[in-house]
C-alpha cells in the first residue's frame, strides 16, 4: 500500500496548513537560482528557518530578506510569512576528480652571473650577503 508524496503530505499536514504543502512544492520556483544555495529548513507559524551554504551569500540574503518575504508571499495564497532566519549549513558538493599531482623536478639554481658575483663582493655585512644571495637564487628559481 504506497502513497504518493502528495498524498503523503496532504495527509501530514492540517487542513489549514496547505500553505506550507504550496510553499514546499514551490520553493525552488520561488528562489529560481539561488535555490541551489539556499534550503528550507523549518517553517514555523510566520517565520522560514533558511539554511545556507556559504557565509557570504548568508549575508547577501539577510539584507535582501524584505525582498525574499515579498516572493515568497506572492506564491502563496496570503501573506503568510513576516520574517526570516539564515542559518549556516554544512551543505555537500559533488565530488570532483582530483587531477593527479605530479611531483616536480627539485630546483638547482644555476649559478650567479659575473655581474652579480661581482655586486655581492662589494657587500661586507655577511648576514645582508647571504640574504641578497638567496634572493637572487629565489628570483632565479622564479623565472
């Protein structure tokens, strides 16, 4: 004996609670794009509990609240919803193949050129020598 989600539902609820079947079954008509960033977590009598991912677009949404409660209440029959709560949530991506590292070769650094040999004998304090030396072998390695 199966029932259908819908049926599921319409038995969950009360009767006077078809509001919350509307706003489950459109929610991710309600948000459009950003329906992948942001879920429902619990409705309670005027307020939505929102869970989302990153904290950044946590704060992008707190300050478009006003914004989202007049969505929300659009698709519904009556303003129903006065305010709304963001959460962070530990929300799963898709795992991506990870590309193989490989490892590199060890850096030799080729040896200094005439002309900065020859600039580093007229240094005399040997601790700005040897740290002008590994900042040339440094540029090398960059290059």
């Amino acid at each position: 004996m199966t029932k259908t989600m819908k049926r599921l539902l319409h038995d969950l609820f009360d009767h006077q609670e078809n509001w919350k079947i509307t706003l489950l079954k459109n929610w991710p008509d309600i948000l459009g794009n950003l329906s992948t960033k942001v879920h429902l977590e619990k409705i309670n009598n005027d307020s939505l509990v929102l869970g989302i991912s990153d904290s950044c677009w946590l704060q992008e949404l707190y300050m478009l609240s006003p914004l989202l409660i007049r969505t929300i209440n659009k698709k519904l029959d009556e303003p129903r919803i006065k305010s709304l709560r963001f959460k962070k949530v530990g929300i799963k991506k898709e795992t991506k193949k990870r590309a193989v590292k490989r490892k590199k070769a060890p850096f030799i650094a080729p040896p200094l050129s005439p002309k900065e040999k020859k600039a580093l004998t007229s240094i005399k304090d040997p601790d700005l020598h040897r740290e002008i030396q590994a900042f040339l072998r440094r540029c090398q390695q960059e290059n």
